[in-house]
C-alpha cells in the first residue's frame, strides 16, 4: 500500500461514524450479563433473601467472600428460614466478577450490578460490609462516595445469569425464574437468543415457594 492509500485509510476514519464515547461524561451501555459489584437482595415484603448457608463463600474461587450465619430471632426474623447472613463481605481487593457466587445462591440473594467504576484511596474500603451490600428500603443498591452512579444505573441490578439455568439450557431463556426483589417486583427475563420453546415444564421436585418464588424453583433450578 502506497503513501497516499494510507493517508486515505486515515482521513476515511476521521469522517467516518464515531464508536467511541466521551467517557467518563458519557458512559457506554452495558451487556445484561455485565458483571460488576455485587448487591444482597430483599424479598418485596423487606426480608433479607440471604440464609447464611454460606455456599457463595464456599464456590468462589477467588476466596473473597466471607460470610457468617446466625439464628433467626424468633420475634423479628431477618429472614425467611432458620438462620441470616449475620456477616457478609467481600473484599474487592480479591474479586474477579466470575458470578460464581450467584450462581450457587439458593435463594437469589446476592446479584451483581453492573456497576465497576469504583475506585479506593484506601484498602479498607474495598472490603464491603453487609451494611454496604444490602440494598436500601427501597431496593436500591447504596451509593459509596467511590461509586460513580449515574441516574438510572440502579435498575438493571441483576446478573440474569438465571434466566439460562440450569446448566445454560437455552429453553429456559425468556422464562422467569426467580423470585420478586424490593422495589422491582418480579423482574423481565432476558429476551430470547435462539427462539427457544419457553414452554418448559417445574424442574422435578421443584414447586410453589413462599416470597413469590416461581415454580421452576430457586434461581432457576438450582
């Protein structure tokens, strides 16, 4: 190629349509399966979904996640079963947004955002409490003086790594299969990607739960 072709190639892209953005005054969209910093779910009624099993802490791979359970008091249970999360954190510091943990969540408790414009003056920060991960009374993730939130950014606050499940079969895409949060009710499923027959029948075993569960169970079957 000659001097004046790449001159050519060069001013074809200067007047050519632009694919980039003005960042960090405008922020690209995000994929629905976007994987940022992670929020802890209610149930609509309020009620913590986390049970304190402790499985996202045993299935991450990046050892991140720490958690401890305790007893449901009895006059003002947190949660809907026996035990809560009674300590939740995750130390970012450590974090590879693998969404393994939502994924191993039996009641669709932790989610992740799609929210990584975060940064920290100090380590301590980067460990985020229960305090910092639950989400407000309104079912909105708490905004951190280092989170760059946008009006908007709090709606789309799930993985939807479920509406695949289980084990990525495409037939349960388009079906809704968890439970509804606090503030968003039971959330859209993500669309179709391959014309799939939605028409799937309850995972065996599976059945009608309390807090607005689905018949297709837990997280999509779980």
């Amino acid at each position: 190629m000659g001097y004046l072709e790449g001159f050519g190639v060069t001013l074809k892209q200067i007047f050519g349509d632009r694919v980039t953005t003005q960042y960090p005054k405008q922020k690209a969209p995000k994929p629905e399966r976007a994987h940022g910093r992670h929020v802890l779910n209610r149930y609509e009624d309020g009620m913590e979904k986390c049970i304190g099993c402790e499985l996202c802490a045993g299935v991450c791979p990046a050892r991140c996640i720490y958690v401890r359970g305790a007893d449901n008091p009895i006059d003002d249970p947190v949660s809907p079963g026996e035990r809560y999360g009674y300590v939740y954190e995750i130390n970012y510091l450590r974090c590879i947004h693998c969404d393994m943990c939502v994924e191993a969540c039996p009641t669709e408790a932790i989610t992740e955002t799609k929210l990584f414009e975060f940064s920290f003056t100090n380590r301590l920060d980067a460990i985020y409490t229960k305090d910092e991960l639950l989400v407000d009374d309104e079912g909105r993730p708490r905004r951190l003086p280092w989170e760059d939130w946008r009006p908007g950014e709090e709606i789309p606050t799930s993985a939807w790594m479920r509406a695949t499940a289980p084990a990525g079969n495409a037939a349960f895409e388009g079906v809704v299969a968890w439970s509804g949060e606090l503030g968003f009710g039971v959330r859209e499923p993500e669309p179709d990607q391959a014309h799939a027959d939605t028409s799937v029948a309850p995972l065996a075993g599976s059945g009608s739960h309390d807090h607005g569960e689905t018949d297709h169970g837990h997280g999509g079957g779980h």
